[in-house]
C-alpha cells in the first residue's frame, strides 16, 4: 500500500489514521490561536508588506485550517465581517483595528517589521537623506523633496532627481509611512521673509483650482510649465515665508495640491518619471499640510501611475492606505474615487472578482451623493466617472462587450464640459466595440472620438486613440473601418507635429 503522508508536516502516517495530519500536528492545531507555521509563507509576507490585511487573514486561516468563527473568537469581529473582508467587501479601517486583528491572530514578532519594511527589493542605498523614508519626516526634508522634483521637471529631467530612485518596494514603503509617520511641525523659523497671509493663500489656490478646471476642458499638453512655475513659487513662500503653524499648515496643504495637479500634468503629458517624483513630493506636503484627504488625493495619483505605467500592485496598496487614512471623514465620494482605483489595479492583475467587488462598493458609495468631508476639487467624480473605469477594468479582464456597456452608460452621465475624460472613455469604447465584433458601431464611435480630440493635448488620449487604431486595424477590407484608418492617420500627424 502507498505510505500515508501528514498534510502539514509530511510525516508518515498510519494507513488506519482516518484523518490527514499526524498526532502532533493534530496536539497544535487543537491549541485555539494560529500556529506559527501558517505565517511562514511567501503570500502571507507580500500581504503584509502591501498592509493587505484581507489576504493576510485569508492565508493564514486556510494555513491553519481555522475556521471563521474562531477567528471571530480570536479577534472579536463579527463572521459576517470575517467573511466580507476576505471577499473584499470589507476592510481593516484604522490603526486600533489593525493592531487588534494582528493581535488577535498572533502575528510572530519577527514579522512585525514586514509592516514598514516591504518585502523583496530594497530601496536604493544611495536614497539621499532628505527623502529617505525611513528618517522623521520634517518640513525642511519636505521642501527639499518637492524642490528637487520641480526643478528636475522644469529643466526636462536633465539633473537626477533625488527621490528618482523610488520604485517598487521602495515605493510601497514611501506610501506606508506617510500613514504612519507623526506630523512635522510647520511654524517658519524665518523673521525677515515675507509674511504669509490668508488673502495671499487664497489667491494662490485659486490659481491651482483655475488650472485644475483648464485640464479637464483642454488636457494637461499646456498646463505642466505653468503650474511647475507656480509650485516654484509656493516652495519659495515655504523657504523664506514668515508664518505661524496654522497658517504653515494651509500653506502646505496650497503646495501639496499644485504639487499633485502638477504631477498629473506630467503623467497626461507621458512624463512619467517625472510625474511620480513630483506625487510622492506632493504626498509630503499633503502630509504636512495635516489634512488625510489630500494625502489621500496624492496617492490616488500615484496609484493611476502604478497601474498605468508600474506595478498594480503598488496602487492596490497606494489606494488601500489612503481609505485607511479617512476612515474618520464623511467623504463618500473620495471612497468611491478611491476604490475606483483599487479595482484597476486589480483588473491589471486580471484578479476579476476583487475588481468587481471593489467597482460596486464605488457605484453604491457614489450614489450617496457628496458628503460632508468630500473635498472640493474631487468636482468630478460621479456615476459617469466610475461607470467609466468600470468599462476600463472590464476591458482588462478581456470582457469587451461588458465593458461596451459601461461605456455606454458612463457616455450619458459624464459632466458635459469634462471634454479630456469624455474623449479618453469613447476611444476606449470604441475599441471594446470593435474587440466585441461589433465593427460598425465601433468604427461611428471611433469618428466621433477624432472629431472631439481636437485641441485636446493628452499623451494618454493619444495612447488610447493608437489602441483604437490599431483594434480597428482587424476590420480593414471593409469600408468603415479603411475610412477610419486614413482620418485616424491624419489625425495622429497633426496630433504629433
């Protein structure tokens, strides 16, 4: 007869033992907590890193063949909660809960640094000290991160940006201590500079909301010059400005947003490098500034990088930490936005389930309307916006017809002045007509699409439009679509010249 093999241990078992692990493995296991053994895998060290608690509990549950409710009598959550969070309807919100699940569940203590320190590649050594997120971070460390990426996109990125070394889990651990680390003080030491007053803020943030508005009609092609000069302004104020701590406080907060939208001008326009060195800069003003919503702002820009042009990975968790940061703000359309984001990542990953669970926590938390902490600048979230990604996740996870759909209903409820959005979904809704068979209605989308680009500079309008181009490539012996080709054609050189 074949030997018998524990499941656990791979010990030789009697072939009358009716169960699938031996007698010690059975004397553990029948101990209430969760046995060291189950920790030690390499999921369960990723999840960690990446704070993906759902994961987490989801691993080691099944390593130790637990069962959700004791779980529930490990850690106090409900099994409804238990059984939400490792579907990912839930989530871990707040330190005093994650301190309580991992306490709950006996994370080893030689796992404990696996929460600060990501798993796997380490960030450069030669990460200079200013920005190195291992160190307090301070307002003097701040400006001198922001500095260094302004002035790296102003001069073309012909000087290395200091903070340009930041990638992967170098990345990741940026993002999890700007959840973590304590607020910097931001009183100026300065008596003879310019004293910042609250007129001056004002102005100057409107000035960051005008160009914000000019994105959103003419895309960012015009915009990343003229917002970097007025960033250059505000790190000027925060270098040589006289100001009190409240009004250092807003100061930064005026910085961080220029700093983000500035960064998203880089990123539309295919500066991405440039662009990510600007929004981990921009998370270090949000995070001096003291308001979560705008560190949360930042890193829903940082997680569009990441799925884009990075690791979805990184913007799962980039997304992740920020809801965990406004779990005390009424905001359900910067949740919504959010989520928005965590499901592209997960749709990249072609992890379909999590996609679509995260898209209808969006679509119901969207519905609510605005809440009472949902910022101003997040004007353009609605259900046309999060119809839209969900078209564009669909399209990932290679349901083109499904995601014709959501196009289709994003179409009807987008603002109609967001003309750079609006173009970006019906190229993509073309190309999920045509990858669907549907030829002809893709071929009418895609025209109307070239007609509506025009005088919208976008890098990733341009991205979009070739993929449509390309798509409708399939279809060239018929008429339509060889129309198409040739006005797609001189479409894409004027675009280029």
């Amino acid at each position: 007869m074949p030997k018998r093999v524990c499941s656990q241990c791979g010990r030789t078992m009697s072939q009358y033992n009716p169960d699938s692990q031996c007698a010690p493995c059975s004397r553990v296991d029948s101990k209430p907590g969760i046995p060291d053994r189950a920790w030690r895998d390499e999921g369960v060290y990723r999840a960690l890193s990446a704070w993906d608690f759902a994961t987490v509990l989801r691993l080691v549950r099944h390593r130790s063949g637990r069962s959700q409710k004791a779980i529930q009598g490990l850690t106090g959550l409900t099994q409804s909660f238990i059984s939400e969070l490792e579907n990912d309807r839930k989530q871990v919100e707040g330190r005093e809960a994650i301190i309580a699940l991992l306490t709950g569940l006996g994370l080893p203590s030689d796992l404990r640094h696996l929460l600060l320190t990501p798993f796997g590649r380490a960030a450069s050594e030669n990460l200079a000290a200013a920005v190195d997120p291992a160190l307090p971070w301070t307002a003097t460390r701040m400006v001198t991160a922001l500095d260094a990426a302004a002035g790296g996109a102003m001069n073309g990125m012909k000087r290395r940006s200091v903070i340009a070394a930041l990638g992967g889990a170098g990345l990741a651990q940026y993002v999890l201590h700007a959840a973590i680390a304590p607020a910097e003080a931001m009183a100026s030491t300065s008596t003879g500079g310019v004293r910042i007053s609250s007129e001056m803020l004002t102005s100057l943030q409107s000035t960051t909301d005008a160009l914000r508005q000019a994105d959103a009609s003419h895309g960012s092609g015009t915009l990343a010059r003229t917002a970097s000069t007025h960033l250059q302004v505000l790190l000027g104020l925060l270098k040589d400005g006289t100001f009190d701590e409240p009004t250092g406080r807003r100061l930064a907060a005026v910085t961080a947003d220029t700093a983000i939208q500035t960064g998203w001008y880089l990123f539309d326009s295919g500066a991405h490098t440039a662009a990510q060195n600007l929004l981990l800069g921009a998370l270090r003003a949000a995070h001096a500034s003291g308001d979560s919503r705008l560190r949360a702002g930042a890193l829903s820009f940082l997680a569009i990088h990441e799925y884009s042009v990075g690791d979805p990975r990184n913007a799962i968790t980039a997304a992740r930490t920020a809801r965990q940061m406004i779990t005390d703000q009424d905001a359900p359309a910067l949740h919504a936005m959010l989520l928005t984001r965590q499901a592209r990542g997960h749709a990249r990953l072609r992890e379909g389930r999590q996609a679509i669970a995260a898209l209808d926590e969006a679509a119901e938390l969207c519905a609510r309307g605005r809440g009472e902490n949902d910022p101003h600048w997040l004007y353009w979230i609605n259900p046309g916006e999060v119809r839209g990604q969900a078209g564009s996740c669909f399209l990932d996870l290679d349901r083109p017809a499904r995601a014709a759909d959501f196009f289709a209903e994003a179409r009807g409820a987008l603002g109609a002045d967001d003309l750079r959005t609006r173009a970006q979904f019906l190229s993509r809704t073309a190309t999920a007509q045509m990858r669907a068979g549907d030829a002809e209605a893709g071929c009418a989308t895609g025209h109307e699409v070239l007609t509506l680009a025009t005088g919208i500079q976008s890098a990733r309008l341009d991205d979009n439009l070739a993929a449509m181009l390309a798509e409708v490539r399939r279809f060239r012996t018929a008429a339509p679509a060889r129309e198409l080709i040739e006005r797609g054609r001189t479409v894409m050189e004027e675009r280029a010249a």
